[in-house]
C-alpha cells in the first residue's frame, strides 16, 4: 500500500494540473447536465430556459478558448493535447453548434410537436462536447469514446424528433449501419493495440509496433479503422446511409450532421497524416493508398451522384459527400503548420453549407416540400432568398468573386506543391479528379438558379418573400462568403 | 486611382446604382446602362489617343501604359511562401484596340437593347457586370486577377443568355458555362503550377504577376514549369508542353475553334439579339487575346512546337466553319458559323508567328468584332419584327426594305473581304504572315495561307448565296400580308446603330494605320520574343 502513496498524490496532482486544459469542455459538461435538469423541471415556467442553457454553454466554452491560444500543452498522461489547430477547430464547431441551436428554436417555433423539443439542446450540447474532445486528442480509446459520444447523440438527434414513418426508417438506418461501423472500429483498434502496445498513434513504440506488425493483419486493422471513421465523415463507400438520413431529419439536425462532425474527423485525419505518413514502412504507404483511392471515389460518386437528385437536401447530401471528398485532399496535402489552408476551407464550407440549409428550411416553410422542381420560376417572388441562395451554389461549386473559390485554389496550390516536390502520380490524379468534378458540381449547384429564374411557372400561387430569421441569417452567411471570396487575408490572417 | 481603373470600374457603379434605384423607375435604366456605356466609350476613346503606339508592352513593365499596381493579397502560407496577388492593370498595344472595341460593341449592345421588356433591372445590372468582368479581361496583368474576371464574366452570360433567351435557352446557357468552366478549371491547375515556378525578382516570392512569368529567369530551377532541365511530364508529355495546351484550350473553347466550337451555334442563337452581339463581338476575342497575351507570352517554347499544329487547327476551323455556314437554314446559325470560320483565320495568324500574321490576326479580330455585332444585329432587326429568321421563309425583302439591304449587302460585303473594308486587310495580313511563314522557319506549311483563301471563297459563296436567296427577286414571304406588313425598314435608332459600324469597316479598310500603328511595336516585340525560340 504504502509504494502508491507517492503515485496516487502525484497522479492526482497532475490530474488536478491538467484539468485547466479541459475548460471548455467542462463548460459544455455542465450546460449539459443543467440542460436536463432544466427541461426535466423549469421548461413548463420558463419556456425556453432549456435553449438559453444551451446558448450561454456554446458561449461560455467559446470565451474559454480564447485564453488558450499560443499556448500549445499535453495533459492527462498524454491523452489530451491542445494547440492552435485544435482551438481553432473547436472554435469552428461551437459556432456552428451555436447557430445550430438558434436554427433548431427557430425551425420548432411554429410546428407543434408531441415532444420536447428541449431535450433537444441537451443533445446537441452531448454530441458539440464528443467532437470538442475528439478535435485534442490522439489518443485511439479516447478517439472512440468521442466518437460513439457524437454518434450516440447523432442517433438520437436523428430519430427523436422524427415525424413520420420515412424519418423513423432513417433513424433505424443510421443506428444500424452506425453500430456496425463502430464495433468495426473497435475491433480494428483492439488489433492495432496487440501490435503495439500502445494507443497514442503518434508516439514512437505505436509506430515502431506498427512498422513491425504482419502486414495482412496491419491491413486489415486499418481497413477496420477507417471503416469507423469513414461512417462518420460519410465518404464512399460509407455514405449509404447519409442521403436518407439527411432527406428524413429535420432540416436544422442536417445542417448539424452535415458540416460539424467533419470539422472534427478531419482535424483528426490530418493529425493521423502527419504523424504516419512521415515513415516509408508499409502502413504509411497503405494508409496514404487507401485515403487517396477514398478520396478520389468520394469526390467522384458524390459528384456523380448528386447530378440525379431531385430533392434539395439529399442533393445536400452527396453535395457534401464530394466535399468530404475534396477535404480529404486537403488533409492528404496537409503539411504540419500549414493548417490555415485547411481551417480557411472548412470555415468557409461551415458558412456555405449551414446557409445553404438555412435556405432550404426556409424556402421547405414556405413551399411545403424541398424539391428543385417546386422552386420553378420563384426566382421572381423571392429575389432576396433566391439571389443568396444562387450565390451560395456559386461559392460550392468554388467560383470566384466567391469565399469557396478562394478556398478550392488554396487547397489546389497545397496540393500542386507537394506534386512538384516529389512528383509523387497520386497528388497529380488527386487534381485532375479534383478539376473535373468540379465542373460535374456546377450541373447541379445550378439548378439553384437553372429553376428559380431560368425556368417560368404559370401557376399564380401567392408566395410572398417574408424575412425570417432563416433567410436573414443565410443572407448575412452569404455577404460573408462574398467578402471573404474578395478579402480573404481578412480571415486567413487571424488563422495564422 | 488611374484612368483604367475609372474605366473599369464605371460599369460596376452602374450596376449598383441600377440595383439602387427601384422598380418603379424602371424606365430609367437603359438610360443609365446607355449613359455608363457611353462614358466608358469616351474614356476608352481618350486612352486611345493618348496610347503611344511605339511602346513594346507584352514582356516589360515599362512597355506597358496606364499602369496601376496595387498589393491586393499578402498572404503568408507558412511552407507555401508568401502569396502575392496584386491588382496590376496595364495597357498595350495588344488590349488598347480590343479595349476600344469592347466600349464600342457593349454601347451597340445597350443601344440593342432598347425593347427588351422582361425584368430590366436584372438586365441591365447584369449587362454593366458583364461590362466590368471584360474590362477587367482586356486589362488585368495578374494571372490570378486575369482569372477573376475571366469567371466573373461567366455568371452573368450564363443569366443573360439563360433568362433573356430563346426556347432552349437553358440548354444554351448551361452547354456555354460547361464549356468555358472545363477549360477554366484546369487553366485554375497551370495558373497554380506556374505561381510555383516563378519567383518575383524583386522581392523572392512566388508571384502571378504575368510579366514576371514571360521571363525565363524568373522561374525556379526544378520548378514543375522550370524553363532549363525541365524533367517532369505529364502522360509523357513533357510539363511546359502540358501548360501550353491546357491553357491554348482554355482559350480555344473561347475563339472558336473546331471541334470545341459546337457551344457557339447553340449560345448565338438562343442568345437575345444584344447578348449574340456582345458573344460574336467581344467574347471571341477574349479568346484570341488569352492565347496572345498568355499562352504565346508565357510558354514560347511550347508554341515553337506545336505552331503548324495550331495552325492545321485554325485551317480546319476556316473551312469547316465555312461548309457548315453553307449548310444552314437558320440565318442566325448561318452568321455564326461564319464566325468560327473568320476567328479560324485569328488562329492561323497566330500560329504564323510573323509581324504580318499576327497583325493581321489582331485587325481581324477588331473588324470581325464590330462586323459580327452588326450582322447579328440585323438578324436581330428581322426576328424582332416577325419572329422568324428562316432563310427559305423569306424572299425578296430588298423591295419591303430597301434600307435594310443596303447595310446588309454592305456588311456582308465586308466580311466576305472585299478590299476597302476592314476584314480584307485582316484576311489577307493573315495569308501573307502565313505565305512569309514558311521563310522564317517557323513550321507553317504554305499550304495553308492556299486553304485560307479557299476559306475566303466559300465565304463569299454563303453570304452572297444568302443574299440572293432573302433579299432578290420577287417578294414571297411565308407570313404572307401580316409579315408584308410588320416588316418594316430601319429605324432611326437601328440605323444609328448600325451606320457607324459600316462606316467603321470602310474606314479601318481604307486607312489600316489607325489600328496598326498602335499595335505594331507590340506585335514586333511579340514576334521577337517567341522566335528566340525557333
């Protein structure tokens, strides 16, 4: 007993140190647990106490970040590591939480619902938390725990609110396919743990363990892996489930599931990336095979795909399987300290692609359903949300005057860079695919505008341009994207 | 803030002001676009005279006139370096006339715009943006800012065409914006790649400054675009090689040539009457320019090689535009594929790489720019009037409209290159650069100044056959007594339009010196530069 003594105090003691590093997720904790007490026993007196827990804890986890900056620590015995990459991330993912959460009181306000919608915000708080931790850690375990946080909390964002028998069916998909990806994963982290005897992929004895595994099993360890991790970031052929879900969800939980969990997963690659693709064993060749071939098959069918769509949302849906695509080139060319590029795009992508849903809610309020075809000739009853709504298409095909132009050209010159430097064919297939997609994008971003203005519909049904929260917001998003597309060092020079 | 910048930058304020002002004024937009556009055409026509025609321009600072050089984005990249884009424009004897012709169409296009009645304030907002977007073109000096305009230039063509159009309006617009996209995106790829390769001399960072790119050492060794010991390639295609053809595409979808033209028949005749001029008058020749002003500038040594095939190329497209300009029923279709075969003629000046060719090829696209706009015009006037432009539904119109066929002949006889208007001096500069070629060494086979005079024949056969059939003999119309009476002569506004065009042509083809005299010390200094490499 007496030999822990020593051990304990000291364990504890840097425990106790390390806690400060763990600020704002112990904010998002708290507004957690204060979320459910509140929509178990306030909701009923004061309405919407619930959201605005919700909305001090993105606020409060927000502030707490600030203070961190420049100040890169480990903590935790190695399991939490935090430096600019991460607080930027994680800044990214409270503010799209945050606008998420406005999104979600505004999408419930009119619709009269059979449950909570308070409960809601909890979740939302879970899930923001999951892929806060998942965004400082390079820890296998605790990258599961996060993981299966979010997706547990996905889940149920998914399928808690849902109205009809096509959502419940989303809802199911989403749980079974999840749950078999996960214990995919972990089995796939069980082997890798065998090999190495140790769970942080950026240390020496993982990759020396790695370097030293039988290469069949080392295979089909990692295949487990990206398995897990490729459910989560919907790329092919994972992406299965997410055009339904995506179609079945309330339109806010879209947007949420569409833009934030990537944010995460993909700090997370791009710190895989550095650390393994360094060595000129076996499994770094296989990894940066596996994640260009993923790439180049995610850009292709979410591209190719989203061409039939007709309903907006599951367009979203491929839409942002190309773009998970594209990220993954930009994770592939991530060089170490050359993150800006990488945030720029995906705080860009966060403000396309949450306007473009905000869109989409507004204009499903105001029509009754999400098809391209309904929005034939309404170009000319709605110019304002219209002319956002095509300028948002514009930026996701990645045109200039546009933020997303900057953003695919940064990535590109990433890219092209290290294809010169090492000459290496994979970076040269990654472009050419990256450019033709891009073209295939524009067919059907423009259908946006290809039906709203192009098109003219006889019927005089009396829509009249109404400005809600939603059309305002994505109208704000949009002079963003637009100003950005002209200045972008405004924001590149604060990632810095 | 210089005069080019005010130049540039006036379309743009009239777009917001036109965005500006409500709906209920509506009246007073062509006003305001008619008045912009004609501000830019006096600015434009005082840069003119004062443009000093014996500058060189094209690979030098110095060369260059009106300069305005602005850091834009400084950017650092970490590992990427600094990222140095500046708003740098800048006039040369190549862009000053494509400048002044430019203002020229674009106030035609306004002042053809007169009747249209469907959502003016989106047009004629659209039209100023399109306004600025060509400016910008003709003269950014950036590659990256070349670049913004060059897409920017896109959206509003692809509404202007799309909302304003004929019945497969849609399918032209997007057939159009594909097109030029494909080209563009992988334009996008070369422009990166050579960002990469040059080194800015004065300050050590990567730049997209095109002047600094025309130099040779300027470029990085070991770069992927290095112009000594370049090891890369692309499919076994040397990497110089490979940015020379991906941006001669890019821009070739533009001219056009065959077999990348097919958008063009489609986006003319389903453009409205004002956007066909604008696309046949201006839009071409950003083409044209781009492979000058870019893919002769920056890659010299790739176009040393591939000269007789880009030349073989401008000759198919000569002919074949012409053939098919023989075959079509639609006079609209007709006057386009005219087009292919007139710009087919820019190419093979081009290609020749001598002082003759590539003036020529340079008149030639200023006089196919206002004789193209005037044509569509007219067919414009036609289908304004009946609706139908069917060359079989109409005969004898020469006594229904006696003025009508008088600027009609006229213009057809200048673009067919009857000697005394401007498209003869251009044509036949163009066949003897390419006849000269051959004593230069620059790859050109003789052969193909003969094919371009077959092309000159064949024009003269489809536009006088054309003649013949719509405007000669006895009057029968397939509307009968309703078309008899709609069809009325010109205007005052239409022929306050269309006379100053003709009156252009013959005075560009009496007196060529307006033109060459600017251009020349720029073309020789073009010329100079790529023959090093032959």
């Amino acid at each position: 007993m007496e030999k822990f003594e020593p051990v304990i105090s000291e364990t504890i003691d840097h425990i106790i140190a390390s806690s400060g590093l763990l600020k704002p997720e112990i904010a998002l904790a708290i507004a957690f647990l204060l979320s459910i007490i509140s929509s178990l026993f306030f909701e009923k007196k004061f309405k919407n106490s619930t959201f605005l827990i919700a909305v001090l804890g993105f606020i409060s986890a927000f502030i707490l970040l600030i203070p961190q900056f420049n100040d890169p620590q480990e903590g935790f015995f190695g399991m939490i590591r935090r430096d600019d990459f991460s607080i930027y991330g994680r800044m990214l993912i409270l503010f799209a939480s945050l606008v998420t959460g406005f999104f979600i009181q505004q999408h419930f306000k009119h619709k009269a619902i059979k449950r909570k919608i308070a409960d809601v915000y909890s979740i939302l708080l879970a899930a923001s938390f999951g892929l806060s931790l998942l965004t400082i850690t390079t820890n296998w375990l605790l990258v599961f725990i996060s993981i299966e946080t979010v997706s547990i909390a996905s889940y149920v964002l998914v399928g808690y609110l849902s109205e009809n028998k096509k959502q419940s069916e989303a809802a199911v998909k989403y749980v079974l396919f999840g749950s078999a990806c996960a214990a995919m994963m972990l089995y796939g982290l069980s082997l890798l743990y065998g090999f190495t005897g140790n769970l942080d992929f950026t240390s020496a004895m993982h990759i020396q363990g790695l370097i030293s595994a039988p290469k069949i099993l080392c295979s089909v360890a990692i295949l487990f892996l990206f398995a897990g991790i490729g459910f989560k970031l919907s790329f092919a052929p994972f992406h299965v489930w997410s055009p339904d879900v995506y179609e079945g969800a309330p339109t806010p939980i879209t947007a949420f599931l569409s833009t934030v969990p990537k944010i995460a997963v993909m700090i997370l690659f791009s710190r895989l990336c550095a650390s393994w693709f360094e060595t000129f064993f076996y499994f770094s060749e296989l990894t940066f095979l596996l994640l260009v071939v993923i790439a180049i098959v995610t850009m292709v069918v979410g591209n190719f795909i989203a061409l039939r769509q007709e309903n907006m949302k599951r367009l979203m849906a491929y839409s942002s399987i190309g773009h998970t695509g594209f990220l993954l080139m930009a994770v592939l060319a991530f060089v170490q300290g050359n993150t800006d590029v990488l945030l720029f795009y995906m705080a860009v992508y966060v403000l396309m692609n949450l306007s473009a849903f905000l869109y989409i809610d507004y204009l499903e309020s105001k029509i009754g359903d999400a098809n391209i075809q309904s929005f034939m000739g309404l170009g000319k009853k709605l110019p304002f949300t219209f002319v956002g709504f095509s300028l948002i298409g514009i930026s996701l095909i990645g045109l200039p005057p546009t933020a997303g132009f900057i953003g695919k050209f940064l990535i590109f010159s990433n890219v092209f860079e290290l294809y010169s430097e090492s000459s290496e064919f994979a970076y040269l297939l990654l472009l050419i695919v990256g450019a033709i997609t891009t073209v295939v994008s524009l067919f059907y971003y423009l259908k946006i505008p290809l039906y709203a203005f192009l098109k003219e519909n006889k019927s005089d049904s009396v829509i009249k341009e109404t400005f809600t929260f939603q059309n305002c917001l994505a109208f704000l998003f949009c002079i963003a994207v637009v100003i950005l597309g002209i200045f972008p060092s405004l924001l590149l020079s604060l990632l810095k | 803030m210089g005069i080019l910048s005010i130049l540039l930058l006036l379309p743009l304020f009239a777009c917001l002001l036109i965005l500006a002002i409500p709906s209920s004024y509506r009246n007073s937009y062509k006003y305001i676009a008619l008045g912009f556009a004609f501000l830019q055409f006096l600015v434009s026509g005082y840069l003119y005279w004062q443009f000093d025609g014996s500058q060189t321009g094209i690979n030098s600072v110095s060369g260059y006139q009106f300069v305005e050089q602005l850091p834009w984005l400084r950017l650092d990249l970490g590992s990427l370096g600094q990222l140095e884009i500046d708003y740098f424009i800048g006039i040369d004897g190549i862009s000053m006339p494509l400048i002044l012709l430019s203002t020229i169409v674009m106030l035609m296009a306004i002042g053809a715009s007169w009747n249209i009645s469907k959502s003016l304030k989106g047009y004629f907002a659209l039209m100023m943006l399109l306004s600025t977007a060509i400016i910008g073109i003709f003269v950014a000096l950036d590659f990256f800012l070349f670049y913004i305009f060059y897409e920017v230039m896109l959206l509003p063509l692809y509404f202007l065409i799309g909302i304003w159009g004929g019945a497969r309006r849609e399918y032209a617009a997007i057939k159009f914006f594909i097109y030029t996209l494909f080209g563009s995106v992988f334009m996008l790829l070369v422009m990166v790649g050579l960002y990469f390769s040059v080194i800015n001399p004065d300050t050590g960072a990567h730049t997209f400054n095109m002047l600094h790119m025309m130099n040779p050492a300027n470029y990085v060794d070991g770069s992927f675009f290095a112009t000594a010991a370049n090891s890369f390639d692309v499919f076994g295609i040397p990497a110089r090689m490979v940015g020379f053809i991906i941006l001669f595409i890019a821009f070739a979808i533009k001219i056009p040539i065959v077999p990348l033209h097919t958008w063009l028949p489609d986006a003319h005749v389903e453009a409205p009457t004002p956007v066909s001029i604008i696309l046949a008058g201006i839009l071409l020749k950003i083409g044209g320019y781009g492979i000058i002003r870019i893919c002769y500038s920056v890659f010299p040594d790739a176009a040393v090689q591939a000269n007789w095939w880009i030349g073989l190329i401008g000759v198919v497209s000569i002919i074949y535009g012409a053939l098919n300009a023989l075959a079509q029923k639609d006079l609209k279709r007709m006057i386009a594929y005219s087009s292919v075969s007139h710009m087919g003629f820019v190419t093979l000046g081009i290609a020749s790489m001598t002082v003759e060719g590539i003036s020529g090829a340079m008149f030639q696209m200023v006089s196919h720019g206002f004789l193209s706009a005037a044509l569509f015009f007219m067919v414009g006037v036609i289908y304004d009037r009946v609706h139908d432009r069917y060359i079989y539904n109409f005969r004898g119109l020469a006594t229904l409209m006696p003025k009508f066929t008088a600027y009609l002949a006229i213009a057809f006889f200048a673009s067919l290159g009857l000697p005394g208007f401007s498209a003869f001096i251009g044509e036949a500069f163009v066949i003897i650069g390419t006849f000269n070629a051959e004593l230069v060494g620059t790859g050109i086979s003789r052969w193909m100044a003969l094919a371009g005079s077959i092309g000159i024949l064949l024009s003269a056969v489809y536009f006088l056959w054309t003649l013949q059939r719509m405007f000669f003999g006895q009057t029968r119309l397939k509307g009968g007594e309703e078309w008899a009476v709609a069809l009325t002569d010109l205007s005052k506004r239409e022929q306050l339009i269309l006379f100053p065009t003709i009156a252009l042509s013959l005075l560009l083809g009496i007196m060529p010196s307006l033109v060459f005299d600017q251009m020349n010390a720029a073309v020789v200094n073009l010329v100079a530069l790529v023959s090093t490499h032959l």
